[in-house]
C-alpha cells in the first residue's frame, strides 16, 4: 500500500510537473506568437499609422493645390492690370509714367503769374470763375482776364483782323478725357501703357497741367503751326503785350516748357510781365525763375 501511494504521488507528480511544462511551453509559444503578432500588426499598421501622415500630406498636397490655385488666382489678378486699371494714387494718376505734378495752390501769389505746367498743376477740383471773353463767342476765359482778352479783341478788329477765340477755359474733366483718349491712341497702336502715357503727354498736358485748366490762356484762330504766317500772328507779336498776353510756349523754348512751340497759344499774365518778358525773349519759367 505505501508503495502504491508513493507511486500514485510520483505519477500525479510526474503529470503535474509535465502539466506545467507544457503550460510553460504553451505559454511561452503564445506569448512569442503574441509579440510576433504584435510585430506584425506594428509593421502592417506602420502603413496605417503612416495614413495619418499620408493624409496630412495628402492634405498638404491639397492645401498647396488650393495655395497654388490661389497663387495662381493673385498671379492672374497681379497679371490683370495689364488689360484693366490698375489701382491708382488719385492725386498722381499717371505716376507709373513719371507725371508726378506737384499741386499748386491757385489761390497763392499774383494770379496773372500762376504757373502751371507738366510739373505743376492744379487741384482737380478747381474751377476758375469766367467769363466771355469777346463779343459773339462762346469761349470763356478768368473773368479777371477776360476783359483783356475783349479790349485785344476789339483792338485787332479795328485794324480789320478777326483774334478768333477758338479754346479758352477747359475743364479739368475734359483735360482728363483728352488726355485718357490719347493714351489710347498710342496703345491701340501697340504702345505699352507707360510709352503711351509718355507720348500722350508730348502732345496734351496731362489734367490739371493746362494754363487752360486755369483759364487764362486762349488758342487764337488755328491749332497749326502755320499759323505763324498769318496777319493774326504778327499783330499779335506787335500788340499782344500791350494788353497782357505772351506768346507762351515760344520756338526754342521746349526744353523748359516741355510744349511744343504753338504760335496759337496765348497767355494772359497782365501788361508789365508780357512786356518783360516779350523784351527778355523769355518763357515764364525762366521769368518767375521756376524753370
Ligand atoms: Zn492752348
């Protein structure tokens, strides 16, 4: 019987002890299965926990597509100016052109001796108070010079010769518009907008910039050189100083007025300075030293 019993306990001892080797066995296989497992789902999921990342990319990828679409939108806006106006310094317009007057005050200093040119020009709402200035016309000048322009008139007539007032006070507005129109002159014509401004500019003055903007200047009978040949002009070479006017943008004179010579152009600046300057042989800048 103890041999029995002792042999029952070894064999229960024998089973237990396999028992738990193979319950160690078992273990340890499910737990490198686990970690190898667990390996595995870490290499597969590195994919998807690079999804994450991928998305953000992708995400990236969208937001540069947006980021380029919307770069590309301000590069086609930042282009459009070309064909549309660009947004501008109201006070200097035609500045991308290098017209940048300085704006005078009409108010300031003898009025007869304002001087307004390329780089001076007036407010762009000023707006002189006229006046007819000869009988049977329309054109009106500053009905401070106006009256001067009358007596010159009146004047020539009596020595048989008509001083048709043919332009006198312009509109600011209107200068605008001439001057736009024939920007768009030279840009129909394959100019750049600067070039075209520049050329604009060598023929009409830019708004503002206009003695007839000021009202005290008048075109007298023609608009063309040859104008030079007539009787009107010599009588007006005799005379014109005696009643205030000077011829103002004179032969030889463009590289200070910045105009063309214009033998129709006339330009009230009361007696005493017309005929100084008529003796002088100069242009008003040089005698207001502002050339
Ligand atoms: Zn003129």
């Amino acid at each position: 019987m103890e041999k029995g019993k002792f042999a029952l306990i070894v064999a229960l001892t024998a089973v237990l002890i396999l028992c738990a080797g193979a319950y160690i066995f078992v273990s340890c296989r499910k737990e490198t299965g686990e970690t190898t497992t667990a390996a595995a789902t870490t290499q597969q999921t590195a994919p998807s926990t690079l999804k994450p990342t991928e998305e953000p990319t992708s995400a990236e990828t969208t937001a540069k597509t947006e980021t380029t679409t919307q770069s590309g939108t301000e590069e086609r806006t930042g282009t459009q100016p070309s064909t549309k106006p660009q947004p501008v310094d109201e006070e200097n317009p035609y500045a991308y052109a290098g017209i940048k007057p300085v704006v005078i005050d009409p108010y300031e200093g003898e009025w007869n001796l304002l001087l307004v040119n390329i780089n001076r020009r007036l407010p762009f709402d000023y707006a002189a108070d006229l006046a007819q200035a000869a009988p049977g016309y329309d054109t009106k000048l500053d009905a401070r010079a106006a009256p001067h322009y009358r007596d010159m008139f009146n004047a020539a007539k009596k020595d048989g010769l008509t001083l048709v007032p043919l332009s006198g006070n312009r509109r600011i507005s209107t200068q605008r518009t001439n001057f736009e129109n024939k920007i768009a002159y030279w840009q129909n014509r394959g100019y750049s907008k600067t070039e075209a401004t520049r050329k604009a500019a060598q023929t009409i003055l830019p708004p503002g910039c206009s003695e007839h903007n000021a009202g005290l200047a008048m075109d007298i009978c023609s608009l063309d050189v040859s104008f030079e040949k007539t009787d009107e002009f010599a009588w007006l070479q005799k005379h014109a100083a005696d009643y205030g006017f000077i011829l103002r943008y004179p032969a030889g004179k463009k590289d200070i007025t910045k105009v063309n010579y214009e033998p129709w152009h006339w330009r009230y600046v009361g007696v005493d300075a017309a005929k100084e300057i008529k003796a002088g042989g100069q242009c008003l800048e040089e005698y207001l030293g502002l050339g």
